[in-house]
C-alpha cells in the first residue's frame, strides 16, 4: 500500500500542476525514487511514456475549455505550455483529428483521456526466479543502434528490432563480433552511453547494442564498447523456448513487464541507472535456448 500511495501521491502532483511546469524530479521524489526509475516504473505499467501521458492529460483539458467555456485558443495555448498557438494546433489535431478553432462544430468528435491512478492488482499466480549477484566491472562491445522509444514501450518495435538483428547476423558481423571475444555469449545492451559515457536516457530513443563481452586486449576500436563499473544486478531468466519458435522477443517483453510491474515495486530496490542487459543461452547444440535480463539495482 505504501507504494500505491507514493504513486498517486505523484499522480496528484501532476494533475495539479497540469496547467504549469511538471518537475520529473518533484513527481520522482514524492514517489521516493530516482527519476528515471520513475519514468521507466511509469511506461512499463501504463504503457505510456511520462511526457506523453501529460501532453494527453493537458489536450485533453484543452479541448474542455474551449468546448465548454469559448476560451480562446491563444489563452488555452498558453495555459497549457504551448508558446505558440501553430504548435499548439498541431499537437492538438494530432491527438483530437480537428482543429481547436473546430470543437464548436456539429457532431465534432473528441478524445478524453482521463486521469490515471494506480490500484492494487491481484496478481502472483506465477512465480518470479531471480537472483541478485555483484558482479566486477566488465566491458561489452558491438553494433549500437537507436531504436524509438516510444515503439518500445507500445511493444510495435518488432521491426526496427528485427530489422537490426538481420543485419548482424546475415553480414558476417556478429561472426567478426566472436572472432575478437571467442566464447562469449550473444548478448543486447540498452541504455547505454557514447563518447565515454556509461549509461543514457532519452523518451526518444533507446541505444541498443547486439554483440558480447570483451574477454581480451583485442582490437575493438571499430565497435561501440562500454566498459560497466562494478554493480549489483538482479537477474531474471525468461522461460525456455526453441531456437526457431520466434517467442524469445515475447518472452523477454513479458518478463520486462514483470519485472516493473510486480518487483520492483515490492523488491526494496530501485534502478542503478546503468545499463540493462539482456544475455543469451543455449544448449542441446543450439536448438533451445533462453535469456536473462540484467537490470542494475541499488538499495533504497
């Protein structure tokens, strides 16, 4: 219930303050956690991502007033954080499919979307396996690419994802990949820095990288590689699947969403703000296989 309480105690911080600036950081703090696990917690649940919950919440509210109360439209741009009423206007028949200078029209249709709250979910029918383990700096090289974040978290990112993958495996990529770390596992970093930094994140885009854990002085200049600091992870196996099956990406969407949902909001830890992992096993000579997720975690 604590949990709950912090969550919606931030939700009323946000509706209150729909009509001025929204501070991430006061939202993340009422909740008692970073503020980007915060944002993570808030798009896995909701599916949603933060600033697009609040830009609904607030056209939404737009387009009462101007429907109910004849506000102008430069007086309800401004209101709602939109300096100029042209910016304002797309955004608003973007999400209603009509102008504001259209709401008083017959038969206009409008979309609301109403406030969210979190409730209490009866789940816990399947167990969760995990384990916490400390683990020494390591470093992990490959090919990166920004996927788009919000496909991510509306599950519709199969095809750049797939796309992607394609390209490593068909191009002799990941092969060349191996040949500088023999033995180690196929693996994808998310979150990750560049130019040095460890850890990124953007509501845009996701870095993602496809590649594996560098285990020599080999040459690796040509590939994007981080080098992550000693850190606590929690680490979670997906079930088990056959290596054609094409359920892997269900399997670890499933199990990200359990993690987010059910764990961490019970668990005591919250997110390191490092990057994530997900880490690649197979067996009876590649025919079946599984994954792991590493999610960096500290204490609260």
């Amino acid at each position: 219930m604590d949990w709950l309480d912090r969550m919606n105690a931030a939700m009323d911080y946000i509706e209150s303050n729909l009509a001025d600036e929204i501070s991430y950081d006061k939202a993340a703090k009422i909740a008692c956690c970073s503020t980007y696990h915060f944002q993570r917690m808030f798009s896995f649940i909701t599916s949603v991502p933060l600033s697009e919950y609040i830009k609904r919440r607030r056209l939404t509210l737009a387009a009462f007033e101007l429907q109910n109360n004849g506000a102008k439209v430069i007086d309800v741009a401004l209101k709602y954080g939109y300096e100029a009423p042209e910016a304002f206007s797309r955004a608003f028949k973007v999400l209603h499919g009509i102008t504001p200078s259209s709401v008083h029209g017959k038969g206009v249709k409008l979309k609301a979307y109403p406030r969210m709250s979190f409730h209490i979910s009866i789940k816990g029918d399947k167990e969760m396996n995990y384990k916490i383990e400390e683990k020494s700096a390591f470093t992990v090289f490959g090919m990166s690419r920004k996927i788009n974040r919000s496909s991510i978290i509306l599950n519709d990112s199969g095809d750049e994802l797939a796309a992607f993958w394609g390209e490593i495996f068909n191009n002799g990529a990941l092969d060349k990949i191996f040949s500088l770390s023999p033995g180690g596992n196929l693996l994808a970093m998310m979150w990750h820095g560049e130019n040095g930094e460890v850890f990124h994140y953007d509501e845009k885009v996701m870095p993602y990288l496809i590649g594996t854990f560098k285990k020599s002085d080999a040459d690796v200049s040509e590939y994007c590689e981080i080098n992550v600091p000693a850190a606590t992870w929690a680490i979670f196996p997906t079930d088990e699947t056959t290596y054609d099956s094409g359920k892997m990406p269900e399997y670890i969407r499933g199990t990200c969403d359990r993690i987010w949902s059910e764990w961490f909001p019970t668990s005591g830890y919250e997110h390191a703000q490092l990057p994530e992992l997900e880490v690649y096993y197979s067996y009876d000579n590649g025919q079946r296989e599984w994954c792991e997720i590493w999610m960096p975690v500290i204490k609260k």
